[in-house]
C-alpha cells in the first residue's frame, strides 16, 4: 500500500515516522524543498514526488493549512486516483473543508482531526509518537466510503490513537473553546509582556507558570492565522466568553472580594478533575 503525505512539518513529518513498517512506499509532497530535503535525510518518508504522484497512491495525508487542503482537494477531484483512495485531511476545523470538497471525491475524504502537537514545526520537529494515546475525531463519517472508513480507522488504530466521532458543526465549537481560543490567549499573553516588560527582565524573571501560559504562542503564526479565519465565528464566541471570566476576576479584585475570588478559583480547580 502507497501513501502520500502532502505537508512535511511536525504533523505530515510524525505521521511518516510512525507509519514506516505500516505503508510499502511513503511518498512525500511538499512545495518547500528544504523540508522535502530534510524529510529524507531524516527518514521519514522513502521518496519525494509531486502532487501527481497522488494517482499511484492508496491513502493520502493532508496535512496542510486549511485553505491548503481546501484547493488541495479540488486539485484532487481533477487527478485519475484510484476509486478506493482515501483522503485523510487533519485540518484543525473540519466545516468547512467538508463542505469544499468536490462531491466527486466526497467518498474518498475522511475528515479528521488529530488532537496532537507540539509548538515547533516543521521536519526536524517530527516525533514517532505524537499520535500515540491521542484523540482522533473523524466528522461526518457516515459520507466517506466504506472502505476509505476502514482504511482511517485502521491507521488510527496503528497509531494507537483514540477515535472520538462527530458532527463537523460541533467539533468546530468545541475546538473553538478547548484549542483556539487558548491560542489567542497565549499570544495575546506574549504580546501584554513584550510591550510592558524588558527583554532582561522576561528572561530573569519569568518561571514555569508565565513559560506554561506563553508557550502557544511559539505557535505558526500562518497556520493559526488560517485557522482563526476558517472558526471566526465560533472563536469570537469564545474570547467572549474567556472575557466574561476574565471581567468577573477583575471585578473581584478591584472590590477586593477575596472570598469570591477564592470560590471562583476552585470551580477552576474542577477542570482538571475531568481531564
């Protein structure tokens, strides 16, 4: 079985690394030579071809870039693939790439969303076992194909990865809330201290809790962009919300309710007894 991996950087990069013994031929595309370069020197793909080389393969990973994998798609549609390839995209929101996939290739996408990661990017960033014990959300499953079903589900399982199913729609909002948003926040973070704080002071000071808070917003600025862009809506609804926390803390602190700030930190405490 031959699989192709369009996006050679920590996602398409880790997927390589730990599906070596699974797939014959692992084919890598990528549009930036370096990576293509680095991800044979580091082994984590046999050969690198060009998109064409999608019509030999029987499982393709999209790991790009939302609008990436949204014209992606369309340039599938138009290629001679096999009838049984199975499209893999692990876009962060999944909406609206189901809805701008050609319906002549709907069949043969799975949308997924694997909850993995790291800040760091790019080839040299690859772990063999990002994916391993993470979620993997598939969307809308019952509009793939049978086969392109089995074929996800049989790569998520070599991965040893959890498979959580979901409504495209509902897995937008909730990655809104439990990834985007945290993201902004941790930017927004960086951004508060770079424009009060010394350079010499950041370093001199700055411990495991502002390292923890800040530590997204070492984060690929043009792949949140397009990710922020693609869940506006469901985003915005979430810093609203973050604001709404953030404006009753304020409130308790200038009136001095430490009591109520007291009681309020606990029910935060309560996150992390589900997790």
């Amino acid at each position: 079985m031959v699989c192709s991996i369009v996006g050679l950087g920590l996602m398409g990069g880790s997927f390589g690394l730990a599906m070596r013994d699974y797939f014959d031929k692992i084919i890598g595309i990528d549009h930036n030579v370096k990576h293509c370069e680095d991800a044979l020197k580091l082994g984590l793909v046999d050969e690198i071809d060009d998109f064409k080389a999608i019509e030999k393969s029987d499982v393709v990973i999209l790991a790009i870039p939302i609008k990436g994998i949204i014209k992606a798609l369309n340039e599938i549609s138009k290629l001679n693939i096999k009838k049984d390839l199975a499209v893999i995209d692990f876009g962060s929101t999944k909406e609206s790439i189901i809805n701008s996939c050609p319906q002549n290739i709907r069949k043969n996408l799975v949308a997924a969303h694997p909850m993995a990661g790291t800040e760091y990017s790019g080839p040299q960033a690859a772990i063999a076992d990002l994916y391993k014990n993470k979620v993997m959300v598939l969307c809308n499953i019952e509009d793939s194909g049978e086969i392109q079903r089995k074929k996800a589900i049989d790569i998520c399982n070599r991965l040893q990865m959890h498979i959580k199913y979901m409504d495209a729609k509902e897995h937008d909002r909730h990655a809104a809330f439990i990834s985007h948003m945290p993201h902004i926040v941790s930017f927004s973070i960086a951004n508060a201290v770079l424009k009060q704080e010394d350079k010499e002071h950041i370093v001199a000071l700055a411990a495991g809790g502002f390292r923890d808070m800040s530590r997204l917003a070492k984060s690929n600025p043009h792949m949140w962009r397009d990710i922020f862009s693609e869940n506006k809506q469901n985003l915005l609804d979430s810093i609203e919300a973050f604001k709404s926390e953030l404006k009753k803390a304020k409130d308790m602190i200038e009136n001095e309710k430490w009591d109520e700030l007291e009681e309020w930190m606990k029910t935060g405490n309560n996150l992390h007894k589900i997790m």
